[in-house]
C-alpha cells in the first residue's frame, strides 16, 4: 500500500504540472470549479464503499457467511436510490450555479456545462462500483486494489499527454477521457470480484430489518461526509465568486498536495478499519480502543513529518514541481498543511464509530460544524479580508470539531476520554508545538537553505524523539520496532 501511495503521490503531482501546461491556468480553474459541484456529493461513493466495507468486516468478526451475500446485494439497491437522488439533487444545484454565479470567461461556459455533465454521469457510474470497491477491501486483497490504482494514476498521466493530440477543446476532451478510463478500470474491478468472491452473485433477496439498519448507517454517514464536501467545495465556489478561476487554480493546486497527504492517512485507514471493526464485532473492546490510540499517534507523526519538509521549503518546492509559483499558492499551502494534521487525528476517531455502527449523534454534530466555515468565508471575502483567511477558518473549525466528537465518542463509543487526551492529545500537541517554534524562527528569521535544512532536520529529529519516547507506551515502542524491522 505504501508502494502505491508513493508511486501515485509522484505520479499525481507530476500530473497536475502538465494538467496546468497542457489547459492552461483559466481552464484548470474551471475545471477545479465545475468538477467541485459534483465532487460535492461525489463523496457518497466513498461513504458508501466504507459502509458496505463495515457490514460485510463485521459480519466476518461474527463468522456469519451466509449474511455477505445478503450485505452486497442489499448495498446495490441502496446504491441504485442513492444514484437517482443524487442525479436529481446535482442538476438542480449544479446548473443552476452554472448559469447564475460561476464566474468564467466570456465563451468558456459551453465548455463548463459539459465537463459538469461528463462529471455528473462519471460519478453516478462510480456510484454503482461502490459495493465491488468494499468486498475487495473488506477481504483485504490489497495487492490488486493498489495495483489497479497505480494503472488508474498512469493512465490518467497518459491522457494528459495525448491532449495536444486532440484538436478539439482540450478541457472538454480531458473530461471525456478521465470518464472512458474510470469505466474500464471499473470493468476491471467487477470481473476480479466476479470471478474471487463467491458472495459476489448478484440476487434479488430482500431482509426489511437489515436493509433498514444499512441505510439508516450510510445516511447519517452520508449527511457528515456530505458537510466535509460541502465545506470544500462550497468554499471554492466562494473563492470563484469573489477571485475568479485564478484563484481557484491555486486552490485546486493546493489541493493536489492535501489529497496526497490524505493518500498516507488512508493507506492505513484501509489496513487497519477491516482489522478494527472485526476486533470489535469479536467483542475485543479494549483492543480496538488501543488499536485507536496508536494509530492516532502514527498517522499524526507521518503527516507531520511530512508537512515539516514541505512548509520549510514551500517555495522551492512548488518551484520545482510546476515550473513557478502561481498567485496565492504558498499561503493557501500553509494552512491547509497544519488543517492536515487535525485531519489525520480525526480518521481513528472515525474507525472508532464505524465498528461501534452508531453515527447519528456523530455526524449531525459534524455536519452542522463543518459547515460553518462556508458561510463564515463568504462574510470574511466579502468585507475584505484576503483569500487565505478562509482557510484559518477552516484550520479553526476543525479543531474545535475535533475536541466535540472525542466528547461526542465518549457517550456513544464508552471512550474513557482522560485516556484519549494523556495518549493522543497531549503527546500530539506538544511535538505540534515543537514545530512551530522552529518554522516560527526559519519563517522570521532564516533567508538561507543551508540553514533552513538544518532547521528542517533538528525539528524532524526533535518531533520523532519526542514523540518516541514521551508519547508511546512500552507495548507500542514494541509494536513500532516489530514494523521497523520488517520494512527493513
């Protein structure tokens, strides 16, 4: 997973440096912005993906076979209502925002009307894999689903390169091609489960009492997640209306780095989830609590160190990857590297709800946190204030949500949350702070990148130490070094 997460990380921004050569910085930005309406509820498939993926995982804790075929079936037909919602719900929203607010260029909105309707149908088809896309992972074949997303990020590169190919408009071909490619890696993925799993056998088999237990778990998981997209997305429509596609280029640049730190975060989600949710269905409370604390910890360290490296040599960085730094990128970058690590402490905590199957109190309070920050943006550009600001926000927000959904875990999950904060937070905090002295001083004071690296290095030095020792037990010092070890 770990091959796949490096190999499409290069590949991705290598990707987007010839994305912005090949359509240009105007028509990079709108197609960030159009392709953000649909985005917007595109994250249904993967709430659906991991709801499925958590039936079937828990009815593997349970040693209840006969109930996979049961899970897979009564996931499509979920699937398939979801898909006539969402068809309806986005050409409502999304063509009206087309034709009342976008702001594009004169004689680029045909182009913006069909990238939105390539993207719409994209993401109903991506819709229906879902349930395929959950039993490969559920049974854990992790060699074949990393080794189709590193076909699907070479693929995607080999699009961009054909596009002066193309003598047509390349933004409308760029959609077109993307959408060709997800429908035969889709292909793909079907005939692998067809032909590996033997509940994949779709029937028409019905159970009222489950069917109502899935979708009540993957509505109120749709409904938080769906605020996490409207946050994002919502956001660059804000940013579309008050700065125009250029700032959406920097935003959509921006973001090619935060999905890729989000790539390290969900490679282990991916591993770890199957092994959580079948711990707790086996009725091994306590261990699926430490499997929480310790990966909180370790998906904390591997973003941070991360967002050390990158925020110390933001410009040089950016410079290399596309050639010059765009308007606005190395302040947009900033705060979405330190909105990252509150990220990263978060996805456990969504392990954590995910085995116990309780999310109602869970993501009504989150949707309605998340969004916040839209609204709040729309007020800050409005009287003035610069376009960075509505990524503060966004860096605010989440911590506070952060701190309610612990509360929120310990009346739902039973998380002994004095616990939580001596294991997870104070540890996180403290080499969190350790950093920000030491970007403080290097972001002030330093002008040379001699010093900068050393900098770089005693803050990387400093956060792993600390973190070794002051923030890991002695049962998980052990299980790092067994993972140490191995890898080499």
């Amino acid at each position: 997973m770990y091959i796949r997460m490096v190999v499409i990380m290069l590949v991705s921004l290598y990707t987007s440096r010839i994305i912005l050569q090949n359509l240009g910085i105007v028509d990079y930005g709108i197609y960030n912005v159009v392709g953000s309406l649909v985005v917007m509820f595109h994250s249904v498939k993967t709430i659906f993906t991991s709801s499925t993926q958590r039936y079937i995982n828990y009815e593997m804790g349970k040693g209840n076979k006969a109930a996979l075929n049961l899970v897979f079936n009564l996931s499509l037909k979920i699937n398939l209502l979801i898909g006539v919602l969402f068809f309806i719900l986005v050409e409502i929203v999304g063509l009206w925002f087309i034709h009342t607010h976008i702001n594009v260029p004169e004689g680029r909105l045909f182009a913006a009307q069909c990238v939105f309707q390539v993207s719409v149908i994209s993401a109903i088809f991506s819709l229906m894999m879902t349930s395929f896309d959950a039993i490969i992972i559920a049974h854990e074949h992790m060699g074949f689903y990393a080794g189709m997303s590193v076909v699907d990020v070479f693929v995607k590169l080999g699009i961009v390169f054909s596009l002066p190919l193309f003598p047509n408009d390349r933004l409308i071909t760029y959609a077109l091609l993307l959408f060709l490619a997800s429908v035969v890696i889709s292909a793909v993925r079907f005939l692998y489960c067809r032909v590996k799993f033997e509940e994949v056998a779709i029937k028409n088999v019905w159970d009222k009492k489950y069917f109502h237990e899935m979708t009540v778990f993957a509505g109120w998981n749709f409904f938080g997640n769906t605020a996490y997209a409207l946050t994002h997305n919502g956001i660059n429509m804000v940013l579309n209306v008050f700065g125009g596609p250029v700032v959406n280029a920097a935003r959509g640049i921006v973001f090619q780095v935060n999905a890729a730190l989000q790539q390290l975060i969900n490679n282990l989600s991916i591993v770890i989830k199957p092994f959580a949710i079948r711990t707790y269905a086996e009725g091994n409370i306590q261990k699926a609590f430490d499997v929480l604390y310790l990966s909180s910890k370790v998906y904390f360290l591997i973003q941070l160190l991360v967002v050390i490296i990158l925020s110390f040599f933001t410009k040089e960085i950016i410079t290399f990857w596309l050639g010059h730094v765009p308007p606005y990128v190395v302040s947009f970058l900033i705060f979405i590297l330190w909105y990252s690590l509150i990220r990263a402490v978060h996805n456990p905590l969504d392990i954590l709800f995910y085995s116990v199957g309780d999310m109602k109190y869970y993501q009504l309070f989150e949707g309605i946190c998340l969004s916040l920050p839209v609204v709040l943006s729309y007020f800050l550009l409005k009287n003035g204030y610069p376009f960075y600001s509505v990524f503060f926000i966004q860096f605010v927000v989440e911590a506070v949500n952060f701190v309610c959904i612990s509360v929120i875990a310990r009346y739902v999950c039973g998380l002994h949350l004095i616990h939580f904060v001596r294991r997870v937070y104070v540890p996180c905090v403290v080499v969190f702070l350790f950093y920000l002295i030491h970007f403080y001083y290097v972001f002030v004071y330093v002008d040379t990148y001699t010093v900068k690296l050393m900098m770089m290095l005693s803050s990387i030095a400093i956060v792993i130490a600390t973190m070794y020792w002051g923030g890991f037990n002695q049962d998980e010092k052990l299980i790092i070094r067994k993972m140490v070890r191995s890898v080499f």
